[in-house]
C-alpha cells in the first residue's frame, strides 16, 4: 500500500492517552529564534549549561533566507546579540539561446538550424555538463563558484538548500528522488533500484518513468522529453512532453525549465523566489503556519502539510520503518476499534512517537479544520500563556520533538550551538555559520516550528519573520 509519509492518512486516530510528560519524558530544553546571516533579523540566545537542545527562544527576528544562528545547548544564560545583516548570493546567467528549430533526423525532414543540446536538462561549462541550480563551483553562471561552508541552492549561494531541497556534505539534494540519497542522506538504493517519493523501490510512483537510475516526469524532464533519453536541443524546454522554446500547460519558464509557479518551491510565485528549508509553495505562496487549511480538501491539506511545514516529522517516519510498518498496522484498525489500536501500538512501541508526531503535526497543528478534526483528540495547545519561554518549553516537550530530537543528533547542529555560545558580536555569529553551516537547517526547522506553528500569538511569529 501507499505510505501515509507520501500519501494520503487514512484518518486521525492517535495512539496512547495525553499528557506531554507521560508521552514525551519531562525536563525537555528548549531552543532559540534566529535569523539568516542573509537576511535582517535580530537574534537572541542564552548560554546553557549543557543539555541536549537549546536554550530560551526568545522573540527575536526568525529564519529569513534559508541560513540562520543557533543558540548554545542547555538551560539558562545571558541575551545574546541580533545577527548581522547578510547579502544575497550571485545572480546566475541565462544560458545561450538557440536558434532555429531542433536537429533534423533520418534523411532530413526539419530544420537544421538548431543545435543538439550535448547536456540536456543541464548547462555545458568548461567542457563539463553541470547543474547551475546545485553546482557551487558553476552556480547560477558558469564558473561563478561559492565561498567555502556555502552550497548552491535554486542558483544562489547560501548556507542553507531551499526549494525543496536538503544538505548532503556540501551538495544540496533532492530526498524523493536522488538514489544515493533517498528519503535521508546517505542513504542509497540497491542496484537496479529507483528513488520514488524518497523510498528505495523497484518502479517510479504514479506519473514519474524509470530512464535508468532516475525517475523523472516525461511530461517536463528536458533530458527525458516525451521518452526516456529524447533530449531537448540548446534554448529549448521540455513542456508537456515536448521540446519548444515556450512553456505550455500553465507552466512558466524559469531558466531552462518549464516550472508551476503555484507549487514550485525553488519558484513561489515568480522565478527565483525560493521558499525557505521546511516550508513548501502551495498557491503561490511560501506556506506558513494553517496556510495549507486553504486547500481544496483534507486530502490535499494533508500533502501541503508533509511536503512542508510537517516535513521534518514525514521524514522522521519515513526512515523509521517502524513507523512504516505501524502506519500499516493501523490502516486496517476499523473505526472505534480501541484493541486494534493499543495491539499495532504494542507491536512497535520505540515507533509510537514519530507516529503521533506526524499525525499531530498534520491534524492538530495544520489541517485541523479541513480535516474535521475535534480539538479536544488533540494535546491542549501550548500557546496563549503569555510568555513565549514558557509555550517553547511546552512545544520543544512535546511537538516539536522531532525536530528537537533531529537537531540533538546532527553533531554539526550541537557544534553550531556550541561555537554561538561564546559568541558577543555579529562578526562571531557569521563565523559560526561559516564554519557550521550544515548544522543551521535543522536548528531553522526546530525553531520554526516552536515560534511560528506552536507558538504564534506568544512568541509574535508574525513579526518574528515566520513563512
């Protein structure tokens, strides 16, 4: 069957009684709101004593630009200082248009005007075929390299991937569909199989085709355009299957793909509009806390929710096969079947949290009402206490655990934070990003998920630079 983590959940049913101390373990730290070296914001932090996370959130600036600052592990301390103002990376180049009409075939039925593309669905660069939306040696332009720490993300040179990408060493990568590093990184196929909707499978999803190791959409895939190795010419795209200079469909063209600028999250709304690491593009929009509720159904709120803001928790169940095993477990529990519940619960028990934490994160947090979901099957809201510290105690105890426990174990997140926590002016800060920037991304998704999904009235996600 299809996995909730990719697809449809068949319904709200949560495992265990509530009560965050009983489900999640009491003490929890809790972690700090930060803005990208990129971008303006201010930062606040508080040196701890040790602990496993992060210390007091604070209401500082948050997360702009896909690159941000930590604070130091543990409980207690002094304010730290606001980051820095940061510059946005190289504006690529477009690629040499060409001329005239494809390449003629056979014994000369076309035009010959146009030349055969030698990197279809890339860009040729100093006699290599490269990606100038993910090359940090060519990104953006040909030999328009990145700084040292720093990844070519959608064109641009940053700390951080965006659009839907994630960091693996120093590439940005995409996890459904990169066979060497499939669902997580690291993580590689055997051979023979494909990368499909960030699992290691015999066969692509629904409307993706296997043309050798990758699985790629027929309909888009300049490489691949309208059969596996029919390759586009120079200056043409690839759009509903065939090769033109325009994009058809209700596509536009960004640089040399034809891209959905309603849900492209390298291209939200316009080309090069890049939403941010855990955030996805539904409507044209860089989606944000309830901004999925707009969809048309619950169905379709839930896939806004696991591409997006409920990503970290898809992930975490998705490379958990526990989870997997206990989400098919309880799809074949009939409705009101309390048993069946508590024995598929039994049976995977080190797997009951990321199970409740993705179907909180989607039905609780971000599809509530399009799911009809009663508030009181969900665990009582952390905000609206009145003090941010207090709601982020609450959400990195209990709904942000995934993210909490994701940062924990990512050694480059806990070096980020222990490097912040000697830091006193913005210089340091950016030296810290510098040296750690892989450990940015995941202490970005603790943090926006804390300030903008748990605790937006109490921590003022709105002016705190939430998506």
């Amino acid at each position: 069957m299809t996995h909730a983590c990719r697809g449809h959940l068949e319904r709200w049913v949560r495992i265990g009684a509530f009560g965050l101390a009983s489900l999640f373990g009491a003490g929890c730290a809790t972690t700090d709101a930060t803005t990208s070296t990129k971008s303006t914001g201010d930062t606040t932090t508080d040196s701890g004593q040790g602990g496993a996370s992060a210390g007091g959130m604070g209401q500082g600036g948050l997360i702009a630009g896909g690159a941000g600052q930590g604070g130091r592990p543990g409980t207690g301390g002094n304010q730290g200082t606001g980051g820095s103002q940061g510059t946005g990376g190289n504006q690529g180049t477009g690629g040499n248009q060409g001329t005239g009409g494809a390449a003629a075939g056979g014994s000369g039925q076309g035009g010959a005007g146009g030349a055969a593309n030698p990197c279809p669905g890339a860009t040729l660069c100093g006699g290599k075929c490269v990606q100038l939306d993910l090359d940090p040696k060519n990104c953006g332009a040909c030999a328009t390299a990145c700084a040292a720490g720093e990844v070519c993300s959608a064109g641009t040179c940053d700390f951080n991937c965006a659009g839907g990408t994630t960091r693996c060493g120093n590439a940005c990568i995409d996890l459904k569909y990169d066979p060497a590093h499939c669902g997580a990184c690291d993580a590689a196929c055997g051979a023979g199989e494909v990368c499909a909707a960030g699992k290691c499978a015999a066969v692509c999803e629904q409307g993706a085709t296997k043309c050798g190791k990758l699985c790629v959409d027929l309909q888009t895939d300049a490489a691949n355009c309208g059969g596996c190795a029919v390759a586009c010419a120079v200056g043409e795209v690839c759009s509903l299957g065939k090769c033109g200079a325009g994009c058809a469909g209700g596509t536009t063209k960004c640089g040399d793909a034809c891209v959905d600028l309603q849900s492209d999250a390298a291209n939200c709304g316009a080309c090069g509009d890049v939403c941010l690491p855990s955030v996805t593009c539904f409507a044209g929009k860089c989606a944000g806390h309830l901004a999925c509720e707009k969809a048309k159904d619950c169905d379709s709120c839930q896939a806004c929710a696991m591409d997006g803001l409920c990503s970290a928790d898809t992930q975490a169940c998705a490379t958990d096969q526990g989870c997997l095993d206990l989400l098919d477990c309880m799809a074949v529990c009939a409705v009101g079947d309390q048993a069946c519940v508590t024995a598929c619960g039994d049976k995977y028990p080190n797997s009951v949290q990321h199970y409740n934490d993705l179907l909180e994160c989607v039905f609780c947090q971000e599809c509530g009402t399009s799911c009809q979901i009663d508030a009181g099957s969900c665990p009582a809201s952390c905000d609206q206490q009145n003090d941010c510290q207090t709601c982020v105690d609450c959400a990195t105890g209990g709904l942000c655990m995934s993210e909490l426990d994701a940062c924990n174990n990512d050694p480059e997140c806990l070096a980020f934070y222990d490097c912040y926590a000697q830091c006193a002016d913005n210089a340091c800060v950016d030296a810290c990003s510098q040296a750690h920037p892989a450990g940015v991304a995941p202490y970005n998704q603790l943090a926006i998920c804390a300030i903008c999904q748990v605790c937006p009235v109490d921590c003022d996600g709105p002016n705190s630079g939430c998506p």
